[in-house]
C-alpha cells in the first residue's frame, strides 16, 4: 500500500486523471463481459418468449371469437412462411399444419420431442408451455382439446437477436465512455489552468520578477490563488515597512553616535560643547544608552527564535518571580509613575528568559503612555498590564503584534512582535485593548 502511495504521489494530476479513466474502463469493461454477458442470455429467452406468446395470443383469441380455424391457419402459414426465423404447428382434429414441413423433417427428434410435451401438457392440464431445445425456443398454447398450436424461434433468429442487442449496448457503452472522458478532459483542462498560473506565479515571485495573478474561481483552487495574492500584498507591505524601520534604526543609530564621536573630538581639543565638561560627558552618557536600547532591542528579535526554540515544553516558569524581577529593575525608569502589583504564586509554561523579556516589553511598552499608573495582575487564568494612557486606534490595535508595524509617535517598536512570538509558542494568547481610559494587554491559555 505504501509503494501503491508513492507511485501515485509521483505522478502529476493529468497522469492521475488519465489512470483513473483506465481504471474506469478496464472496470467496466470487465463489468459488462463478466456480469452482463451472462445475464444476457436470461434477457433473451425471456424476450424470445415474450414475442411467441404475443403472436400465440393473437391466434388463439381469433379462434376463442369464433373464427374459422382453416382460415387462421392459411393466414398464419402465409405470414410465417414469409418469416423464416419463426415457424408456427398447428394441431387439430382435421390433422396437423406447419409453415415450415421441410424444416420439421430435417430435425425428426424435434418433431417427436414436441409431440410428446403436448401429449403430457394435455395430460397435466396446462394451457401454456415454454421450453428450450438446440439453441431455439418453443412454446406450446392449447386453446382446446381440438386446436393447439406450437410456436418456434430457430437458433439463427436467437443469434441475430442476441448479436444486435449486444451491438446496441457496446455503442452506447463505447458513447457514454466517449463523452465522459471528453467531459473529463475538459474539466481536467479547467482544473490544471489555474493550478499552471499559479504555479508561474509562484516562480516568477521566487526569482523577484513582478507578477499578476488573476484566477476567476470560488471554489477552492480560486481560494487558495486568492490567499497567495494576499500573501505576496502582505509580504510586499512588510518588506516595505521593514525597508522603512531599517531606515528610521539607522538614522536613530547615526544620530546617538554622531553626538558621542563630535563631543569626544571636542572634549579632546578643550573644548565643551555643553558648558562644563560634567555635562558635555552627561550628553556622552545619555546618547550611549540611547544607542544601547536599540541595540538591546535588535538583539531581542533575534535571539527570541533562540530562546523559544530551546524550550522543550516540559519547563514551568514562575511568572511571580519574573514580574519581581522585572519591577525590580525597572521601577526607577519612571519613578513618577505609580506601579501597582497584585501578584499570585502562578507558574506558566517555557523558559524564564523568553518569559522575562515579555514581561519587560509590555511594562516597559505600559510605562512609555502611562500617565499616573501601571497595574499588573497576574492569577491562575491570565497576565494582565493596563495603564491610564491614551487609547490606540482600530488600526493599531489590528496590527498591534505584526512584525516592523509602526506604532504611536512614528516609531518602530519590535518588542510587541517579540511579546507575540513568545506567547503563541509556547501555547498562550497575548491581545491588547482599549479600556475606559488606558489599554490592557492580557495574556491567557489557548482555548481548546
């Protein structure tokens, strides 16, 4: 059975299609000379009888309305002795007639089998009889004990008979088969089309060429040639907002290092820039660590792949002792601001480290709007960290955890992406919304 999947995921979708017509006809073709073949020859006797008896009935009925029984014999003998395939034996108390003598001599054990069946059909009292012999049909009608009359369908009429229904079944068989596989070429051709455009699209995107993808389907190839366009807008945005950030970090870079570089060269000539030289070496110190969060920031984003990766799922972190710590450290940024903390002993699953630097972003995210206050709550069911700044727009709440999104003030903050990469790997939700007054960030299990 593997072997079975293998072969056939190494085919392409048209080679599947043209086996699964193969399959479809050897199956009804097997069909058709295993189970119809063999049912056929029921038909046939049933229909052979059928047609005897029909011609019988009619003979039968002009002798029960009274008409003269010479008369319906010479008429019969006339008719039949024009149809070859069929040969009537009428037997009466005048003696016995048959539209075909020459026929009835040539087979005597014929002549003497029928003879025998009438004699005991007479005896049992059955007015109808169906019976077979050498390839041919008989059947045997008695209207009264003074006229009977027997009916033959020879071999050569069964043959032909058989030859052209079968004749008739294989073309329309051959039709059906015609049309369905012609009906499944085209919608082959209409189901592969697409699946080429975007297949080139895919191609010309992978080597940066520009590409237009245009598929008019609702269905599922139409959704997914739908998803790709969205996919490759989204990407392009991205590329172009990142191209952006790249731009504003490097002029956010140049700047701090521009002041730090022309106030040494000036300090080393004697001179201060900024009166003294306590306060010259201040505007040094401060431009530093301007430069060192951003660079702080940037090696975030990229070892927070590290970090998550490292975590092996069985590890709990005690997220009380994180926000502690955290606090700890960054109370005296905005001492001004109040910090309330209504903390309980919860342990949520991961490493301490990825943990520890979402704690950070979110504070220090709540700390940068807050007006007078920042609260943390943190229990059994989620994490939250509220302020009483202002509130975000629909926008920016929408795109609040995509990655190199700028946020209030022009800036382009990566700690929200980073607080979102965490989260969701290691199996929590982390969303921010406006309150009455101020924004909430909660982070919580997946619900199942």
């Amino acid at each position: 059975m593997k072997k079975l999947n293998a072969w056939v995921k190494n085919l392409s979708l048209s080679q599947q299609l043209f086996v699964l017509i193969f399959f479809f006809i050897a199956f009804f073709s097997s069909f058709f000379f295993i189970f119809l073949t063999g049912n056929v020859d029921d038909f046939i006797r049933d229909q052979m009888f059928n047609i005897i008896d029909r011609n019988q009935s009619i003979i039968v009925n002009l002798y029960k309305m009274g008409v003269d029984e010479d008369k319906i014999i010479t008429l019969q003998l006339e008719d039949t002795q024009k149809d070859t395939m069929m040969i009537h034996i009428f037997y009466t108390d005048k003696g016995n007639y048959s539209s075909a003598s020459e026929t009835l001599n040539n087979n005597r054990s014929l002549t003497l089998t029928i003879g025998k069946q009438l004699l005991k059909q007479m005896e049992d009292g059955v007015e109808v009889g169906h019976y077979t012999y050498d390839g041919g049909y008989y059947a045997i009608n008695i209207a009264s004990p003074n006229f009977a009359v027997v009916s033959l369908v020879t071999k050569e009429y069964r043959t032909m008979y058989r030859d052209t229904l079968l004749s008739s079944v294989i073309n329309i068989t051959v039709i059906a088969v015609g049309v369905f596989f012609i009906v499944l070429m085209i919608w082959m051709g209409y189901l592969i089309h697409p699946l080429n455009q975007i297949r080139n699209y895919i191609e010309k995107i992978k080597l940066g060429e520009d590409a237009e993808l245009k598929v008019n389907r609702n269905d599922e190839i139409g959704e997914l040639a739908d998803a790709l366009v969205s996919m490759r807008q989204e990407l392009k945005r991205q590329e172009k907002t990142k191209e952006e950030m790249i731009h504003n970090i490097s002029h956010d870079l140049k700047t701090p290092i521009a002041t730090i570089k022309s106030y040494g060269e000036s300090i080393k000539d004697g001179i201060y820039p900024y009166d003294t030289l306590e306060k010259s070496v201040d505007v040094i110190i401060d431009n530093a660590n301007r430069l060192e969060r951003k660079v702080h920031s940037l090696l975030y984003l990229n070892r927070v792949e590290y970090l998550v990766s490292q975590n092996t799922g069985e590890k709990r972190t005690n997220m009380k002792e994180v926000i502690e710590e955290v606090l700890l450290a960054m109370k005296a940024v905005k001492p001004d601001i109040e910090i309330k903390a209504d903390l309980k002993e919860v342990y949520f699953n991961g490493s301490k480290e990825p943990w520890r630097i979402t704690v950070e972003n979110l504070l220090e995210n709540s700390l940068r709007y807050a007006q007078t206050q920042v609260k943390i709550k943190l229990n059994e069911d989620e994490l939250s960290i509220s302020n009483d700044g202002p509130c975000m727009s629909e926008s920016r709440i929408a795109s609040l955890f995509k990655p190199f999104e700028k946020g209030q003030g022009g800036q382009f903050g990566i700690g929200l992406s980073i607080v979102y990469k965490v989260t969701t790997a290691n199996g929590y939700n982390v969303s921010g919304e406006n309150m009455t007054k101020g924004v909430i960030f909660r982070i919580n299990k997946f619900k199942a």
